[in-house]
C-alpha cells in the first residue's frame, strides 16, 4: 500500500480536462489561458484526457477516441506541439497545480507506430495473425503482457513525460486490464525517477493498492448508488451500508475518487444533470464529504453547463457559455472548505465517519468527521421529500461557522427542524 502520498493530494480537488472540449479552440495553448481561471476556483491538479496522436485504421467519427493512441511520446497536431504541452505544464506549475496524464496502458491503436516498430509478440494476435481487439474497441489493438519487453517499453514511453515534460502523474485508463505486477514495476521504476508521483487507478480491485502500486483508484460502485439514490430506485440506507462495507474492503490509507460526472458518464449516460436533476448539487456536495474520496470536476461542471459532449468529434464550449456563475461559486465554496478542513483529507488523514442518530434515516444522513480539533458535521437530506429533522447532537453542539458562506452558526444539543428536498448543511469548527 502506498502510504506515502504526495502531500499535495490527500486534501486536493481533481479536475478533467477535455482538451478538444474546453475552448472554441481546441488546442493545449487556448486551454492554457483556462488555468488561471481554474486555479482561481482552487483546483489542486489538472488531469488531462489522452494528449497523444490518434490513429486512422478504423477511426471512429471524424476524429477519433482519445483512447487509441498512435504514438505515446507525441502530442495530437490537433491539440498543438509538444511545445504547446510544455507550455501548459509551466503554466499549471506557475500557478501551483499539478499536473496529471492520462495512460493507456492496454491497447494502441490499429495502425501504432510500435505495430511496425516493435517485433509482432508485442501483441497478441489472432489466427490470422492480426493483433487481437479487446473489449469490442475495434479501432484498438491489445498489448501482450505475456511480454516483459512490452512492460519496459510502456514503463519508459511513462518516463518520457516525468523526466523530459514534467507531468506529475497519471491517471490509469482501464488499469485493472492490465497485470498487477506490470503496475508495481512501473510504479517502483516512476517514483524511483520522481518520488512525488500520484498515479490513479481507472479501477477498484484491492490488489491495485498492494506493494504500494497506486495512490488512488475510482469509486464507481459508489457513483452509481449516487444515481440510484437520485432516481430513488434506492434509498439512503444502500450508501450508508455501502460506506460501511468499504471501510472494511480497503486499506485506510487508499484515497478514492469520486465525482457526479466524468467523460465517460457525460458522453455516453448524460449530464449530471439529466441522471441526478434537483438532486445534483447535493451529489456534488457529498464527493466533497464522504470519507476516503478525493472529489473530481469534469469539464463543464465548473460553469453548469448542461451539455452531453460529443466524444469523437468536435463539440466544445461556446466562448460565451465559459462564464463565471452560480455553478462556478457553489464549486468554489466546496474547494475552500476541503482545503480548510483537514478532517476532509483523504489517504488516512481525515476524520473517520461518525452517524449521529436520526429519526429519518432513509431520507437523512447526519454525521461527523473530526481530525486534530478540527471537526465537519454534516446533515443532508438525500430524498426528493420534505422531511422534518429529529435528532440530538450530544457533545458536537456548539458554535461552528457554516464551512459554504463563513457565516456563523449554532448547533444545538436538540436539532428539530424542516428540510427541503435534496437540501443540506454543512458546518465546520477549527479550520486551519
């Protein structure tokens, strides 16, 4: 288990960066001029989606997936130069954000360089002696890990972007395709070449956390009760017995991700928006609350907009859709609360979960999270209905101050009181 995190990230916000989506534009240098912007929202580090030249054999839609790579030590002449992709990494440190690199580690493309490049058992082919299509991704071809050269290649092809271009990370599409001992490698070889690296798991097997492979893996189980919660094909008490059964599954130092959206969720089953409707804003919430999860932001979400993405063409933001708003407040209050409040830190760090006792808890989760004098309660109402509150705060009552507005606020021994529909409050004590 990697217990020793980059200190930056156990309190950090991720934000997905869809290059081709972003800008009218486009391109790595008119996404570059979005940083500022970001960082003024308090984003801890960007993850950009696959940066590297697509391949043609088989192409889906005019410009392909991101995700079938041609050449992994180049960038996309649709997003720019390599020039253009320094720049942007010397921008995002400048403002102190981090910078994160999708990998793909299964799969190139049908027509990649190290087709014609690297001998045949490269791959792995079929009778015909054709590189096999995984998973029906039939503009891909996969990679034989039964091939310890093809471990070395991708480990070095890795270390070109930590030792010539300065990215910070990965993030690991699709890793649980690809063989433990293949990530323990990389990840001994990588953090032998930078000791900070963060490297994010697309995945949620266990063993992606065993002899310190990975710092962080996705909570998709936990996404989807998030939907099912909204929709009400479920109630609460499914993400309350969930979060219990987690904290059993992994070690406590592992950080998830969690989030209401991503590119994958926003192009092929809808905005957030369209999955989760008034219950959105408190599912945006709750990533930023619920213990052991680092919270992400995908394009878009950062000014609300409402819009399912075309993935393998053009489709981006209007210039004048890119505004500071409503949306782009809520998530700035979110981001300084998780800053200010250690006892939200992921990676072992924060508090641990403590329910107080409600008198509606297949609508309302009440709870606390406290970490060296610092402390978050939380009281949500994760329902469509109007419930009226009941329950006893003990030995948490006190003054707080509300961790969204600053404002200051009192929590009673005895809380009884209306709460709307999908509404909540969060309070907070001892901010550093």
């Amino acid at each position: 288990m990697q217990t020793n995190h980059p200190e930056w990230s156990c309190g950090a916000v991720l934000y997905e960066m869809n290059v081709r989506q972003l800008t009218p534009e486009g391109t790595l240098r008119a996404a570059a001029q979005r940083l500022p912007f970001l960082s003024r929202m308090g984003f801890d580090a960007v993850w950009l989606m696959p940066v590297y030249p697509i391949g043609e054999a088989n192409r889906k839609g005019t410009l392909g997936s991101y995700y079938s790579i041609r050449d992994y030590c180049a960038v996309n002449p649709e997003f720019g130069t390599m020039a253009d992709f320094d720049d942007f990494v010397a921008e995002a440190h400048r403002l102190g954000m981090r910078v994160l690199v999708d990998w793909v580690a299964n799969h190139t493309s049908r027509d990649a360089r190290w087709l014609a490049e690297r001998p045949a058992d490269w791959y792995e082919r079929d009778e015909a002696g054709e590189p096999l299509v995984p998973c029906g991704w039939t503009d891909t071809a996969k990679l034989d890990y039964g091939n310890r050269a093809v471990w070395q290649g991708q480990i070095d092809a890795m270390r070109f972007w930590v030792e010539r271009h300065a990215v910070d990370g990965f993030r690991c599409d699709m890793a649980m395709l690809v063989p433990p001992a293949f990530w323990r490698e990389a990840a001994r070889q990588l953090r032998g070449a930078k000791s900070d690296l963060f490297l994010l798991a697309e995945a949620e097997e266990r063993w992606l956390f065993d002899e310190g492979a990975f710092d962080a893996c996705y909570g998709w189980e936990l996404f989807h009760l998030l939907n099912d919660v909204a929709q009400q094909k479920v109630r609460i008490t499914a993400v309350r017995d969930w979060l219990r059964a987690d904290r059993r599954r992994y070690p406590r130092e592992a950080i998830r991700l969690l989030f209401t959206s991503n590119h994958d969720e926003n192009s092929w089953s809808g905005t957030e928006f369209a999955r989760m409707g008034a219950a959105a804003e408190i599912m945006a919430a709750f990533t930023f609350v619920a213990e052991g999860f680092m919270p992400l932001v995908y394009t878009g979400q950062e000014v609300g907009y409402d819009h399912v993405f075309g993935f393998f063409d053009r489709d981006p933001i209007p210039g004048e859709a890119y505004r500071e708003n409503a949306a782009t407040e809520r998530y700035r209050r979110l981001i300084r609360m998780r800053h200010a409040n250690p006892a939200l830190d992921a990676g072992g760090r924060g508090g641990t979960t403590i329910e107080i006792r409600n008198n509606a808890e297949d609508c309302l989760m009440t709870f606390v999270r406290e970490r060296d004098g610092n402390r978050v309660v939380a009281a949500m109402n994760l329902s469509p209905y109007a419930i009226h509150a009941d329950f006893r705060t003990g030995i948490y009552a006190g003054a707080y101050v509300d961790a969204l507005s600053g404002e200051a606020a009192e929590l009673p021994e005895h809380v009884e009181c209306d709460m709307a529909p999908w509404s909540y409050r969060l309070l907070s004590r001892g901010e550093r």
